[in-house]
C-alpha cells in the first residue's frame, strides 16, 4: 500500500508543476530538464562507497557550549535536540555571542532549549519563541517572549514581525512539513538582519518536499548574466543570500553583510595560454 505522505506529496508536486507551467513556464521547464541529474545523483548517493573509518573523538576537541549545556540540563524544562547539530550551531552562531542579538526559535516544546540560546549567546540576547500550543506561553520569562500561533499562517508572521522588528537568527524547529516551513522561510527570511542566519531542522527523508524547494532556491546561486566587464550582474536572491549549507536532516541559509550587486572574475598576470582567448 503506497505511503499516504507519499501519495500526497506526489499529488502537491504535479498540481505545483502544472501551476508553474502556467504561470512560470520557463522556469519549470528549466527545472524538470534537471530532473534526470537529480535523480542520477539521488541513485549515486544510494551506492556511495564507503571509504572513511568509524571516528571518535578527540580528547583535544574542545568542548562545544551547546552540547555541554545540553549534557548537563538533567533536571527542568526540557531539550530535545540531534547531537550533531550542535556542531553546525556553534559554527553557524558563534560569531552572535556577546553581541546584542535577536533569536527567534518556532517550535519550543518543553521550553528547555529558550534558555539554552540565552545562556549561550550572553545577556544582550533577545529570545522570542514561537509555537502553536498556547500552554508554552508559560516559558515567557525576562529576556524571552513567546508567541503562540501557526506557523503556516501569513498574517499570523505578519503581526510578530510589526512586533519583532529585528531579527538576527530564526531557527525553525517547528511542525517539519513544507506547507509550514515554505511560507515561514518567506516571510522571515527578509527580516532578519544583514548577515544573520536561518536555520531549518529535522528536514528527513531522501525525497522530502522542502528539501526540493531548498534545491530550488540553491539553482538561483549559480545564475548568471554577463557584464562588460567580465562579470555577472547579481540577481535579486543572490543580492540577498551568501549561502546555503546542507547538512543531514538540517540546512542553514546565511545572509549576505552588505548587497552584492555583481560577481566579478579579474584576470592578474603577464602570460596566458593561447587555445583560450577572451
């Protein structure tokens, strides 16, 4: 019996594609040309060899304060994180600590982690967290604020950013479905600050919906339009977007400091191979 979050998300992605035919032609016609890499690399990824040896970790590793908080929360309201993401956190987010920063993480539960961000990044932190079930507003605290609505709800990120004007990190762990996670990157993204961070958690499966639509967005890096001047002109997500970092089961989406406007590629030196003239 086929899969039921399987047979829906197929039924999603064609009434998707036939919209997009419609309305963007171009660009779904550009894209289902790349389905046959797409799946080559899905198959090649499936037999990669194995090559590396079981690791452990080094006595000379330092401790990472995330993991070592988590480790020691034994007692109060609770965490309940994937070990590896707090590498990925540390190298994403250590830059923020001491500053004066803005979080806001959706999908709180047990509230336990609200105190971890604070604890972390220092007492200039603002820590705003969002879920849908009204008993968390009982984590509102000094420093933390807490909100209670849907995540796939427009209007509901359009009152939490008049009351959240600045935002440095969003961290969405929240209802893990694309029809959550796609207007909620949509709507936030834009608000954070220059060089801020998005991060979206537990993104399972080989063939989840949100992952494609990440892909998607990733295309747009690698556009292009020729300058004079031996470059490409930026396009507007480009302008916006420094990078995307997968990971398993999270991605992290950094912002650029300051608008890029153009990629250029100069030429230095004297002597130049002949068989390529430009």
């Amino acid at each position: 019996m086929p899969n039921p979050n399987f047979t829906l998300n197929t039924a999603r992605s064609l009434t998707n594609l036939a919209q997009g035919l419609v309305t963007q032609p171009v660009a779904t016609l550009g894209a289902l040309q790349e389905l046959p890499a797409r799946t080559a690399g899905t198959i090649a990824a499936q037999r990669w060899p194995q090559s590396l040896p079981v690791g452990q970790p080094s006595p000379a590793d330092p401790i990472n304060p995330l993991e070592n908080y988590f480790d020691h929360n034994t007692t109060g309201p609770g965490i309940w994180k994937w070990r590896h993401y707090f590498e990925i956190y540390h190298r994403h987010l250590a830059r923020f600590i001491g500053q004066e920063v803005h979080i806001l993480e959706i999908g709180i539960y047990s509230g336990g982690s609200l105190g971890m961000w604070r604890q972390y990044l220092g007492d200039r932190c603002h820590v705003y967290g969002v879920d849908i079930e009204p008993a968390c507003k009982a984590y509102e605290r000094d420093g933390v604020r807490v909100f209670i609505g849907d995540q796939s709800d427009r209007s509901f990120w359009q009152q939490v950013k008049k009351e959240v004007p600045v935002l440095h990190i969003v961290l969405d762990d929240g209802g893990h479905e694309a029809p959550q996670q796609i207007p909620t990157l949509e709507e936030l993204f834009p608000h954070i600050q220059p060089g801020g961070v998005y991060v979206c958690e537990d993104l399972h499966g080989p063939f989840n919906p949100f992952v494609a639509y990440l892909h998607g967005l990733g295309r747009e890096l690698n556009d292009g339009t020729d300058t004079p001047d031996n470059g490409f002109a930026a396009g507007p997500f480009q302008r916006e977007v420094h990078s995307i970092h997968a990971y398993p089961y999270l991605t992290a989406i950094e912002k650029n400091r300051q608008r890029v406007d153009q990629f250029i590629a100069p030429k230095r030196g004297t002597q130049w191979q002949p068989f390529f003239d430009k």
